[in-house]
C-alpha cells in the first residue's frame, strides 16, 4: 500500500501517542505511580512514532507472509531503537535506557526481549491496527485535518526545542544549543527555569537508571584532545563522510568487476549521474560503521550475524524506496532461490555479513588510519568540498530519474529544469547509467 504524506504524518502521531502510552504503563507496573516516559515533555514517544511509520513504508508488502513480516518489523524496530540511543548518548551523553543486565543485549541499547516486542508490535500495528487508524483518518475533513497536523507541529517542535535546549543547559555544554536555551533566559528567566527544573527532575524519575557519561579517565581525556587534533578521529562526521564517498565508489567498482566477470559485458552499476558511485553501498557501509563502531572488537560471528540482518534489512529498504520514489526496479532476484519479493536473497544476505566481517575486522583499521593522517585543515577544507558535490550530484539524479518516469508516462516538460534534464539526461544516456532501472507497472 503506497501512503500518502498526509496519512503517514498523522499515523506517527497516532503511534507516537500510543507508544507513550505503553512505556507509561509499563514505567507504571514497575514504579506503583504516573510516570511520564517520553523523551519530550509532552505526551509523545516520537521513537514509536517514526519506527512504525518506516515499517508501514518499507514492510507493508510483506503483509501475505507472517513470518518476515515480523522479521522485518523485528529488524527496523531493532535498528531505529539502537540508532537513537546511539544518538542520545552521542548528544546529550545520557543513557534512557539500559539493557546490559538482560540475556542476548549489545552495548546495552538493544536486547533480544525488546527486539522479538517490536516484532509483535509491527505485526499487531500492519494487520490489525492500522486499517482501523486509516478509516478513521478518512473521515477527518480535509481541511480540519491539515489544521490538526500543522497544530500538533509546532507543539512537537516547541517542546523538541524546549527539552533539548533544557537538557543541554543542564549538561552545560554544546555552545550551539546553549544559545538556544540563553533564548529562553532572555525571553523569561523564570519560565526557562522551570523548564529546566521540570525536566531535569522528570528525566531523574523517568528514567531512574539514566547514566550521566562524564569524563574522569585519562583515556577519555585522551580521546578529547586527538578529537581536536587530528583529522577525522574516530567515528566523527569527517570519517563517516570520507568512509560513505570511498564505500560508494569502490562498491560501484566491485559491482562493474562482477558483473564483467559473470555476464561478460561492462555495465554501469553507478547510482548517480556524475561519476561512479554507488549509494547504496556507501550509506551501507557509513551505517554499518556508525552501528557496528562502537561492536568492532567483538567476536566474529557477531559482526557477522549483524552484518547479514542489518544488510539484508537495508537492501529491502532501498528496493521499496527507490520503487516508490521513482517508479523504477533497479534489481531483481526473483530467479535466484531464497529470495524475498525479489528485493533480497539468501546469498546476498550473506554476502552483506561476509562484507561487514570483511569492512570491520580488515579493512575499516587501515582505512581509519589512513583518513587520520590527512593534515586538519586541508581534510576539513576537502570534506566541505566532496560534501556539496555528492549533494548536488544526488539532487541532479533525482530530478533525472523522476524526468526518465515522467517521460516514460508521456508527460512533458513544465520548467526550465524540466527542459535541461530532457536535454541532458535523455533516455539513451539515462539507460547508459542504469542499465538494469525498469519502469513499474504503475508508471507505464
């Protein structure tokens, strides 16, 4: 089922509410007292909210076979759960939540408990659930609805400011956000206080277990002087951007070897118009870093095993993605065995975990190292630069491939846009660049 925009911002409202909801109700079973488990000061667990809606994009045609549906929803529940708790600590340098005394965990983030619960919970959401939200959002005016939602946004943008800013006044650091939370000072001393009174003691009883990361080792003192010093140091930006760009073209190059090997032909497998990148392998390679970072001394089968879930989930996703966003397939592995709806197989998926094993136990050290030793100024300067040509490069080929469909459909061009994507990215260059892009029942 293709979603509309509109739907799918009031159905993460929806779950968001009703993911509070059950974190209150669980927070109360435990504790004997209303205790308001969101995140925000309002009554919203976006967490819920944005988990649920990447499962009704992405898994929504899985609904005819239980079983990978609750996999799927196992797997995106999983990784949205890990990389917010990734993304809280890395801000705010606070633990919500903890699992490390729980069987089957990673870094205390993620459990097999919490996995197999969002599992359930996208099953009882896509059968059941869902279809009774949508009936209800249907019967909404159009108008009182679109009212509704632009409401609902500024109250969750107000409350995202007001927490984080308070949050980060409490921790007295990130001079950005700091400004944000002097902003409130200047407007009314006596209501930031009390912002940052209230959500300091609520966070304290929400999250009774909630770790404050402070730095009192020389080790980690360390690690914040080479931050300063040298370029690129651990999992910084400047890495994961140089990481996705040399992922994105050695993957395009493995991709074009391959296939000269096994079709006897050389064929473009570049994601982009400009140059020979393929994104999918350099975001997979940037998430698999910025996920399996903090996991890269553990045991092999561990980075194997993520390696094959965590592949295979984002292969699914990039297939549903690109057929939603551009009307087109650019694979399909519906004559190999093992394979779901075409978008993944069995081999492939091992093939990602072989990858990842690969990525973090060989290569990733090497490469590290060698991003580190660029000199600071002239790497920073060099990511700034590499950064605005892969977004415009991406901005290009979107247009591109969304003028390629239109084309397909007969439709002709509107703008001078339109007519420059028509006079340079013709239909021949475009079928040069994506040999295997196939037009989907519904655009032709």
């Amino acid at each position: 089922m293709i979603y509309t925009s509109y739907e799918l911002v009031w159905l993460f409202f929806v779950y968001s509410f009703l993911g509070w909801c059950l974190e209150v109700v669980y927070a109360g079973a435990g504790q004997k007292e209303f205790v308001n488990r969101g995140f925000l000061n309002g009554i919203l667990c976006p967490v819920y909210g944005f988990a649920m809606v990447f499962m009704l994009v992405f898994m929504d045609s899985l609904k005819e076979s239980w079983f990978y549906l609750f996999l799927g929803c196992l797997i995106v529940g999983t990784v949205t759960e890990l990389a917010t708790g990734l993304a809280l600590e890395k801000i705010f340098h606070l633990r919500l939540w903890d699992y490390s005394g729980k069987k089957f965990q990673a870094g205390g983030y993620v459990c097999a408990a919490a996995s197999i619960a969002w599992g359930i919970l996208g099953l009882i959401v896509i059968l059941f659930l869902n279809p009774c939200f949508l009936m209800v959002i249907w019967k909404i005016p159009g108008l009182l609805g679109v009212v509704i939602l632009i409401v609902l946004m500024v109250i969750l943008a107000a409350d995202t400011l007001t927490t984080t800013a308070a949050l980060l006044k409490i921790k007295n650091q990130s001079p950005a956000f700091l400004e944000i939370a002097e902003g409130f000072t200047h407007a009314s001393k006596s209501l930031q206080g009390i912002i940052v009174r209230v959500v300091h003691r609520r966070m304290n009883r929400a999250f009774p277990g909630m770790k404050k990361r402070e730095v009192q080792t020389e080790e980690e003192q360390q690690e914040l002087v080479f931050q300063k010093t040298i370029f690129a140091y651990g999992c910084s930006f400047h890495k994961i951007l140089w990481i996705f760009v040399l992922g994105a073209f050695f993957g395009d190059l493995t991709e074009t070897v391959f296939c000269r090997i096994t079709m006897d032909r050389w064929m473009s497998r570049s994601s982009v118009v400009y140059g020979p990148f393929s994104l999918v392998w350099g975001i997979g390679v940037a998430g698999a870093t910025i996920l399996l970072y903090q996991y890269r001394n553990r045991e092999d089968r561990y980075i194997f095993l993520a390696g094959t879930f965590l592949g295979g989930a984002y292969e699914y996703i990039c297939s549903v993605f690109t057929e939603l966003a551009f009307g087109t397939v650019f694979w399909d592995y519906s004559k190999i065995p093992f394979n779901l709806g075409g978008r993944i197989n069995l081999l492939y998926c091992f093939f990602w975990g072989i990858a990842a094993w690969v990525w973090m136990k060989l290569l990733y050290p090497k490469v590290s190292s060698w991003i580190e030793e660029v000199p600071k100024k002239a790497g920073t300067f060099l990511s700034y630069v590499v950064l605005i040509f892969m977004v415009w490069n991406v901005l290009v080929s979107g247009l591109a491939l969304a003028r390629y469909s239109e084309r397909a459909q007969g439709i002709p061009a509107e703008n001078r846009v339109s007519v420059w994507i028509d006079k340079t990215f013709p239909d021949q260059r475009m079928e040069a660049i994506y040999p295997n892009a196939k037009m989907t029942e519904e655009v032709l």
